[in-house]
C-alpha cells in the first residue's frame, strides 16, 4: 500500500514540475561526486535527518525528484538550504551516498542558473560566513553575528542580546590571532569571488 502512496505523489510531483530533465542527475553526480542513482528509496537519510520538519521535500525525495529528472522541482525546493551538512545520511546510507554533498551540488546548481535562492537569508549567511573567515582567518561569532544582523536590517533588535552575551563572556569582542592568515585568503578568496560574479 506504501508503494502506491509514493507511486502517487512521484507523478503528482512529475506532473507539477511539467518539464523534465533526464540528464539532470549526471550532472549533479558529476558535481557532488556521489552516485544518486544508486538510492533505492530506503528513507533512512529522511527518517535522520534532524531538520527533516523543517523541509518541504524530504531528502530522499529530493534524491527520488533528482533520478527522475525533476530539476525545475529540486531547484525550488527549500530543502538544500535548510541542509547543515551534519552528514547523518552519509553515515547511515546503506548505499553510502552523501546526501549533504548532493545539496551542496543543488545549491551550486541554483547559483550557476541564476534561479532565485528559496531562503535568499540562508545565502546570505552562508556568503557573510565565508567573508568573516577570508577577512579573519577563521570563523568569528561577534564579526559573523555583527555582519549578518546588519545585512539583514536586524543590528537594532540583536544588539542587546550580543551585548548581554558579550558581557557574559559568551562572545569574544576581537577573534583570536591566526597564523597564515594569507594561506586562508587565497584559498577562500577564489570561491568568494567566484559567486560574487
């Protein structure tokens, strides 16, 4: 009866999303460099992951939505963008399949297409992120906190719980010396400016 179940909401997905990309999913292979057309449906990665609630396709679907060709499906789903990478699916995937890394790739393919981003303030946070670490050398909480209240029109609302954790000493004011902080630059620095074009 559950085979039915899925059989129905895999065509009413394939009928939503209308246009259908069947080479779609050796691309995102070639990209995440992890084998999606070997997920057989199990829902381990689903039944795992902590932000399933949080998702409007499961992971296993987004892999199911993947093989099938869905691409204009996957590319508006939320699900890539509420993905941390925890890699609890890779750990449990019967078939090894690192579904995080399959994210990352949809992610990329979004940005590549120039499609809108579903959660534009996840991007933004993600971008704000990788700037701390190129001006910094390393991920610092009060300049990522800072940078991306700011970014958002938040600074206001947040400051008082910044200054409250900052007196606390919960949240250091300067991050802590980085050695070869120039090594960082040019290995972050590429990619930053990459997605900046």
């Amino acid at each position: 009866m559950a085979a039915v179940s899925i059989h129905h909401e895999v065509e009413a997905i394939h009928h939503e999303a209308g246009a259908v990309d069947p080479g779609w999913v050796r691309r995102i292979e070639a990209t995440s460099g992890e084998p999606v057309r070997l997920c057989f449906g199990c829902g381990v990665c689903s039944g795992s992951c902590p932000l399933a609630s949080a998702m409007d396709l499961l992971p296993g679907r987004v892999l199911r939505a993947i093989q099938l060709g869905l691409r204009d499906r996957v590319l508006q789903a939320v699900t890539p963008w509420v993905c941390i990478g925890c890699e609890t699916c890779a750990v449990r995937c019967p078939n090894g399949i690192d579904v995080a890394r399959v994210m990352d790739a949809v992610r990329q393919e979004v940005l590549a297409l120039e499609r809108p981003v579903p959660m534009p303030g996840v991007y933004r946070f993600h971008r704000w992120f990788l700037r701390t670490v190129w001006l910094l050398g390393r991920a610092h909480e009060a300049a990522l906190s800072a940078g991306y209240a700011l970014q958002q029109g938040r600074l206001r609302r947040d400051l008082p719980t910044g200054l409250r954790l900052m007196r606390r000493r919960r949240l250091a004011l300067w991050p802590h010396a980085v050695r070869r902080r120039g090594e960082v630059r040019r290995l972050f620095g590429a990619g930053i400016r990459e997605h900046e074009r």
